[in-house]
C-alpha cells in the first residue's frame, strides 16, 4: 500500500497483494487485514470516516467479489443484505422505483437523493461499515455523496438545538418485509450522543412509510420539523462530499458517522453494461476483553 497522498483518504494497492488476497493466499490476506485496520484507525474511527482503495481494475466480476470479501472479514462479519442470506448485493438499476411498492429498496434503483445510512430497516445490529467497489460506472451521474454527522450535529445545534433533543427519540423503520410473520417496523433513534460521539440511522422514506402502518403513531410534530431541518443540511453543498467511483475502486465507509447517497445516473445501453457495484455491509467487531493483571 502507497501512502504517499496523506491530505486524501485514497490507497493504491500493489496489484501483487491484490492477487494474493483473490488466490487466497494467507500472507497477502494478513497483509491487506493489517492495511484496512490501519485504514480503519485513521479514517473510520476519526477523520472523515471512510477512505478508498484503488488498483482493482484489473480482477473481472468473480474477483471482485472474492476481495471484497476478503476486505469485508478483516474488518468485521459480514451481514446479510437481504431476507435469503445474500452477502455480497449487486446494487444497481433494476428497473423500479422506490414508491412502486412496499419492499423495493433504495439500492435496486437509478434515481439519486435519498441521503440515508445503510440497514436501518433490518432488525438488531445496524452494520458498523459498508464497502462498494465499482465494477462499472454509469454513462453518466452516479456519484457518491457523503455528509458527515458531526457536521450535521454542529449545524442543528446552531440552528435550533431542540431539532437534536427531537432526533434523539425513537422512530419507527419500515423493514420492507413482506414475509408472514416478520415484524414490518423497527424502532431507533435518528440520532444517538453519548462519550463515543456522535451516530445516525436515517432513512427519511423508510421512516415516513413506516408511521404510515396501522397501530404505529404518526410521527409528531417536532419531529417531523427536526427531519426537515436535517434534510435541508442533507442538501447543503458545502457540507456535501461528492466522489465519482472508478471502476476498479472500493470505498469504504463508517455507516454509523456518515450519511450518503449518490446523483441519478444514466446507464449505458446494452446487456451487461450498466452501473454495477458490488455491495457488502459489515458487522462490528466483538470488544476484546479486558486482560487484568495477576494479583501481586
């Protein structure tokens, strides 16, 4: 790994380590773990929470995912994106909308906006990270829009700080499950504020549908205007980072710190040549326990 560029959070990979991981070799998987943790210390944990890896451009679609993978386990377990187990999802186009009905997500979509945190909707953990490596960009749009939540917070404390006491209480996520017997909302807080800082769960859509249900309480008033004021920040240019992937580029990102997003984009025409990432969200890791020393 190059560290030459220090004022950006982007990594060149040595294409040598790359294959390693991809043929399962343990000495380069040892390597990229202690690389990514690395990554993770300074970019995850403090900083702009996330950071990019670059020299993939060369592994086809099989590849691709074996190293994703692989960069997903030494960061945490990896979760299941869907109600069947699936690990590693194709987000791109597949031809809907997100209104067109109760269980379609934001990432089977072309359309842009929908600032949001990943699994919000799924019950128990909310994944601590999520990674996306392109395999193929769009025509055109596309791009990746990242808001960190210590902005956010600064901005609303500023503006009307009651917006975050109201942001603090529990909402109700639609968990877009239409299975029989699987609860259809989950609660959360937008916001949560304690000694570790400052996290977010946000799915404006997700949350609306879900105060829409029958037996859940509509969203209250301060609320709903705390919601409005956090997508009116969710909008500022000046607190927007826009990144468009490369293909061959994985990004890495602190799901719990930074909201994000992407600008519609315009497929290519043809079978097989439209936008394609590949999508995994990762669990965090167990706390290792504390090691007391011996008794004098």
């Amino acid at each position: 790994m190059d560290d030459s560029e220090q004022t950006t959070p982007i990594h060149h990979l040595d294409q040598r380590l790359v294959d390693g991981v991809v043929g399962d070799d343990p000495s380069a998987r040892a390597a990229l773990a202690r690389a990514v943790r690395d990554c993770e210390e300074r970019h995850l944990v403090t900083g702009s929470g996330y950071f990019l890896l670059s020299g993939l451009g060369h592994l086809d679609e099989s590849a691709a995912r074996r190293f994703l993978l692989a960069l997903s386990v030494a960061l945490g377990p990896p979760l299941p994106q869907t109600f069947d187990g699936e690990v590693v999802r194709e987000v791109r186009d597949r031809g809907v909308r997100l209104e067109s009905g109760p269980t379609v997500r934001y990432s089977d979509t072309r359309h842009g906006g929908h600032l949001h945190t990943d699994g919000v909707h799924r019950p128990g953990e909310v994944p601590a990270y999520f990674a996306l490596h392109c395999v193929r960009q769009a025509a055109a749009g596309g791009a990746l829009v990242l808001v960190h939540v210590a902005d956010l917070v600064r901005e609303l404390l500023a503006w009307e700080p009651g917006s975050v006491a109201a942001l603090r209480e529990p909402v109700h996520f639609d968990t877009r499950d239409g299975r029989p017997g699987h609860p259809v909302t989950v609660p959360r807080p937008v916001l949560e504020l304690d000694r570790g800082g400052a996290r977010i769960a946000y799915l404006r859509e997700y949350i609306e549908s879900a105060h829409r249900r029958p037996g859940i309480a509509p969203l209250s008033a301060p609320q709903t205007r705390a919601m409005d004021r956090l997508d009116a920040l969710l909008s500022r240019p000046d607190l927007r980072t826009c990144y468009r992937l490369e293909p061959g580029q994985v990004v890495v990102v602190n799901n719990r710190v930074v909201v994000h997003g992407r600008t519609t984009f315009q497929d290519r025409p043809g079978s097989g040549a439209g936008r394609l990432m590949l999508r995994t969200w990762i669990g965090a890791r167990p706390a290792r326990p504390t090691v007391l020393p011996p008794p004098l």
